[in-house]
C-alpha cells in the first residue's frame, strides 16, 4: 500500500475512533455507567460547561449526580465534524437531551437541551479520549411529561427505568 493512502486509511480510522468515543459519551450518562463515562476522558481534561469548569476527574462525579437526580435522561450526538492532525483531533457535534424530573408533589416534567460540544481529542498510546470539552447551550424548552400520558391511552411500550448503575439491560459495548 503507498503512504498516500496507509494516511488516508489511518485518517478514517482514527475519525471514526474519535466518534465512537464522542458516542459513547452520551450512552455512558444514559446508562449511569460512571466508569465508561471517566473513561472518555484523560484525567488531566479541562472541562467547561459553564456549571462546572475544571479538569475532567472532578467533573465525572458532579455530572453523574446531576443525571442521578432525573428519573430518565436521553442523550444524542450528531452533526460531527472532526478535524485530525496526526494526534490531535478538533472536533465540533451537536447535543440533544432529554431528562425528565419529578416534583415533590409527584408532577413530572420533561426538558430538551441543545448544544454544541467544541472539543480537543488527544491520542495517547494509541487511545484516543478527550483532552478539553466546551459545552455552549443553544437553547431549552420544558415540556410536559408525554410517558404517562401515553401509558393511559393503553399504549403500553417498553420504558426503561434507569434509576442507578447496572441496569440489567446494559451490556458494555
């Protein structure tokens, strides 16, 4: 093979690693999998979202209460674009989530989030994982919550009720 295309071929690989990290990003969070999602990051990471600005090992526990604290959440990255340089990747993706919370007197509500996540990816013997996230929030809208509605009109469709780690249904992929 010529070294025009072994940097091509290396190129798509290392892009398409870079996406599955950023993927599994969002699965670990909507897993409560706190360890998969530590291990998106390098430790020395620096993290901002806005609520939290610092390096990515205190963050993990602060987001990981924040996702604790709704009864269902649902995460979604696409539109992503990533940029290599041998081992260094810039990348740029928009975020959905969805979470939903439930009041002391029992309402529930849902709330959509979009954002953007502008993020440096460095490969180190031979992993690549974050080095430094951005998050910038484009907006937010608080819905009702639909699940229960749904249930009443005798749609019944399997929920998952992720409420703390090792769901029986999460297999580490």
């Amino acid at each position: 093979m010529d070294s025009q295309l072994e940097a091509e071929l290396q190129d798509l690989l290392d892009k398409k690693a870079c996406e599955e990290l950023l993927m599994r990003y969002s699965r670990t969070l909507d897993w409560l999998d706190q360890e998969g999602q530590a291990a998106c990051y390098w430790p020395d990471a620096q993290i901002d979202y806005g609520f939290y600005n610092g390096d990515a090992e205190g963050f993990i526990p602060v987001v990981m209460d924040t996702e604790l604290s709704a009864i269902r959440r649902w995460h979604l990255v696409g539109g992503l674009l990533i940029d290599i340089d041998g081992d260094l990747a810039r990348a740029e993706s928009y975020g959905f989530t969805v979470s939903a919370t439930q009041a002391e007197d029992g309402s529930k509500q849902d709330h959509l989030f979009g954002g953007r996540y502008l993020d440096e990816l460095h490969k180190r013997n031979g992993e690549w994982r974050i080095a430094s996230r951005r998050y910038a929030l484009d907006f937010t809208y608080q819905l009702p919550h639909g699940l229960d509605d749904l249930a009443a009109a005798g749609l019944n469709l399997p929920i998952l009720q992720i409420q703390k780690p090792g769901h029986p249904d999460y297999r580490k992929l």
